[in-house]
C-alpha cells in the first residue's frame, strides 16, 4: 500500500460520514489521510472555507491519531477529483452521496457513478445514514460476467488485508437463464484468488424472487439480512446491457439500506 486516502468533502453531513470511516480504515492500514476541496474560485467565503478545512485536518492530526492534510484547488468538481487522484496515487478514496433522496444540485448527489466511473482507484460510498463500520466482517460480492471481474477485486484483497473479511461470492439463479463462459470464468478466477489468499468465502446461491434490474433489490435485501458491513460493485458497466447495468449501479450506491458500496475498476471503459 502507498498508505494515502484521500477524501472530496463538500462540508455536508454525508462528507462528515465519509471522513469518520476514513479514519477507522486508515488507523487501521496505518495511512494519512488528505481532506480534499473543490472551489470555483468566485465565492467570497473561499478564504474561510481554506482555514476551515485547515483546522479540521490539524484536529484529526492531533486528536485522531490520523496523519491527515488539507488540499483545496479551484475547478470543476469531478474533474479535479479525477486529476487529483491519478497525479497523488492514491491507495483509496472514500466519499459521501446524499442518496436517492438528495438534491442533484449537492456536490455529490445522485451523479456518484459518473465519479466513480472515472477514478482509477478504489472508492468507498457511503451515505450520511450509513452505519459507522468499525470492521469489515462480511462483504457481499455479486458474480459478474464483466470482463474486468477479476481486477476490479483488488479492492477485497485491499480490505482482506486489513481486517478479517468473510467474502459472500453471491449471485441468483433465474429459471431459463444459463450462464456465459465470462461469468463461470469469473467465478473460477476469483475463487482461486481469495483461497490464495486466504480469504474465507461463503458461495451463495438464490433463486429468483425479484425482479428489479439486476436483480439489486434481492441482492440488497440479503446484504442487509446477513449485516454485511458492504457491498461489492465494479465501477463502469459494461457494454452489454449498458443502461440495465446503469440502472443497478445507481441502485445499489443509492440504496435504502444505507449499505456502504466499495467499487473498483473505474477509470478503464469510463
């Protein structure tokens, strides 16, 4: 690890969640942690809002037992995320939504996966309700026929590496539907990977009892049944399916149940 998480703050109270699990994540990786701030430059409060994010990155450095800095730049929002990421390296970022509830108009509303589509680094979403995970016990994995399957879970080995993860390898069997050679590759792959590693692994198989695009209320439905402290998904949908694809990602980064989401693979396809 290159032991540095980086986390875009709007002030909002689901950027005040993402910050609180950055810090249990980087406490226990041993990470600093930057709290990063996008201006345009014309507010006449941007001098404030510099000092405010200054003082908040002091606190955490002295009370927090967290390294943590303070990074503001002028631009737009998304791409100066994206620009900063990729020139710092980071090893994670970790960053709030306002949910299916919020106001587009919030820095990160409902638009969360264009961003997570194009960061080439892990991102942790969490929502301003989300439970406070102060472990990762349990991580549900949804198999997928995506052809970057296998390296858009570098992200569990990330998190296997720094608390005792029981990964949920979870999919549901539709009546009539057989499964493509990506999808059983995929599961072989991964399989393989996490004993490995040694990572335990649950296999989970459901029959259909939804029907909500892929499938996301169900899958939803057993993460919150089985206290899972997050849920799996690869960033950018592939190009079958694109707009069901679509659809199941905003769901599940939106979810009801306020399940943190952790994606990985953006950044390829975006």
């Amino acid at each position: 690890m290159k032991n540095k998480i980086i986390v875009p703050t709007d002030f909002t109270g689901a950027a005040n969640q993402a910050i609180r699990q950055a810090l249990v994540i980087a406490k226990r990786a041993g990470s600093c942690v930057t709290l990063f701030h996008v201006s345009d430059g014309k507010s006449p409060s941007a001098a404030e809002v510099k000092k405010r994010l200054k003082r908040e990155a002091e606190r955490i450095s002295l009370e927090g037992g967290v390294m943590c800095e303070a990074l503001i730049l002028e631009g737009n929002v998304v791409d100066m995320i994206v620009q900063t990421v990729c020139e710092k390296d980071y090893d994670l970022m970790v960053i709030g939504t306002h949910g299916a509830s919020g106001i587009r108009q919030k820095l990160f509303g409902a638009d969360i996966l264009k961003l997570v589509a194009r960061v080439p680094v892990p991102v942790l979403v969490v929502q301003e309700d989300s439970p406070l995970a102060v472990t990762f016990d349990k991580i549900v994995v949804p198999v997928s026929s995506h052809h970057h399957f296998r390296e858009a879970v570098g992200v569990i080995l990330l998190i296997a590496g720094l608390f005792d993860v029981e990964v949920h390898l979870y999919s549901i069997h539709k009546p009539g539907f057989e499964w493509t050679p990506q999808m059983l590759t995929n599961i072989e792959e991964v399989t393989v990977e996490f004993e490995k590693r040694g990572i335990r692994m649950v296999r989970i198989k459901e029959e259909q009892n939804d029907s909500s695009l892929g499938y996301a209320r169900q899958t939803l439905r057993y993460a919150q049944t089985i206290g899972a402290e997050a849920i799996w998904m690869i960033s950018v949908a592939s190009e079958e399916h694109y707009y069901m694809a679509k659809a199941y990602k905003e769901a599940m980064l939106l979810n009801e149940y306020r399940i943190p989401v952790l994606c990985d693979g953006g950044g390829v396809d975006a």
